[in-house]
C-alpha cells in the first residue's frame, strides 16, 4: 500500500539556520503531496502543496518540490525563525477517497 | 469564518463507558474523516465519510463508530471496545472527489482514561 516516510526527529537549529526535512513516498499512480504543521495543543493546518511531478509549493518561506524520479517531497527554508517550532506532516492523498496518509511527524525545534 | 469545531477540547472516560466527540464544519464539505493521533506515530484515520448516510471504516475503525446524518456533523463514539482510547482525535474535512484538494482540520479533541 502507499506509505510516507519522514526523517527522524526530533531536529534542534538555531535561528536563521537552512532547514531541511527529508520526505519519501511509496505510491501507485500520482498522488497529491502535502505538508501540513501542528503547533502544541492545535490541529493541523495546510503548510503547502503539490499535485504533479515538478511542481513546487511554498508558503511562508518554507519551499517543497514534488520529484517523482526519487519519490520525494523535501520541505525547505533559508532561514527559520523560533516561531517555525512546530510538529512537521509530510502526507499524500490516496486515490478517489481522498484519505491523507501521513508520515511519522518530525518535531522541530528553533531555539534564539 | 469558515471551519471545522470540535467539541469537547477535553473529555474524561470512565470504565466501560461510551463517549462521543464531536465534528461540526461550516465549509460545505462532502467529505469528513476522523484520525487518532498517538506521540511518534503520526494521524491514523479511523472512519471517513464522503456524503450523507454514508460511511467507510478506515485503518483502524474497532472500538469505534460513527453517523452521518447531515452533512455538517460527524460525531465519533468511542466505545468501551476500545480499550486503549487515551489519544488526541482530529476531524478533517474536504472537497469531494478531488485528490488535489487538501483537508481542513480542526483543533482536536484529548480524550483521557480515568
């Protein structure tokens, strides 16, 4: 079946480090990648997207491009801030129903 | 605004006893799904529904149940089946029948055993 796996965490940089977390995918046919965050005691909120091979989203100075060569979906950011400490989602979507399956998480952590 | 309410922000389960959270959303979606959220495992969805008086059971439906009675609303019962319940649930809903669509989640509910 289709999976995502996430790099271990939890990752510890100062501000205005470079981020990257690494994403892979296993999926038949051409999912829709995503990456949601979750801040302490919060749902999950839509980080950015990316619907086919090529495609790059960002939002917020966090950047991802959809490689479908290597199964990837690494999430970037030229320099984070402490407000950026946050639980981190990368996730596909599973065919007609729509179901996300999601990574493990990868907690973040900016400290000043 | 727009978006998805759950209900209670925390809830307390006795032995043997059923507890039903709830999902309210204003956006107009078909679709809704509930996941449970244990630490380091990332969201496991338990049941989704894509319209009305209809629903699927997901990865990890037993011990749990559902209804869709109007589109608005999917409450999750957690029964005295489930006999490891302690966990953060999340409500989500979307856009039907578009894979490109990203879900929209709520703030959760912890639920706790006492």
């Amino acid at each position: 079946g289709n999976s995502v796996t996430q790099m271990e965490g939890p990752v510890t940089l100062s501000e205005e480090a470079f981020l990257t977390i690494n994403c892979t995918y296993t999926a038949t046919g051409y999912p829709s990648l995503f990456w949601y965050v979750q801040y302490p005691g919060e749902g999950l909120q839509l980080l950015l997207k990316a619907t086919k091979a090529d495609d790059k989203g960002s939002n917020k100075g966090f950047e991802a491009t959809y490689r479908k060569e290597t199964t990837s979906f690494h999430l970037e950011k030229g320099s984070v801030q402490v407000s950026d400490s946050a639980v981190y989602f990368c996730a596909l979507s599973d065919g007609g129903a729509q179901k996300l399956v999601f990574g493990q998480g990868t907690r973040l952590t900016i400290n000043p | 605004d727009g978006g998805i309410t759950q209900s209670p922000k925390y809830l307390f389960r006795k032995e043997g006893q059923n507890v039903t959270l709830s999902c309210e959303q204003n956006l107009n979606h078909d679709a809704m799904y509930w996941y449970r959220q244990d630490p380091g495992q990332g969201l496991r969805l338990i049941y989704y529904s894509q319209i009305v008086n209809d629903f699927q059971k997901g990865d990890i439906a037993e011990g749990y149940s559902v209804s869709r009675e109007k589109k608005e609303s999917f409450p999750l019962t957690v029964t005295s089946a489930q006999k490891n319940p302690t966990a953060f649930y999340l409500c989500a809903s979307s856009i039907r029948g578009q894979s490109n669509q990203p879900q929209h989640f709520g703030d959760g509910t912890r639920l706790s055993i006492l």
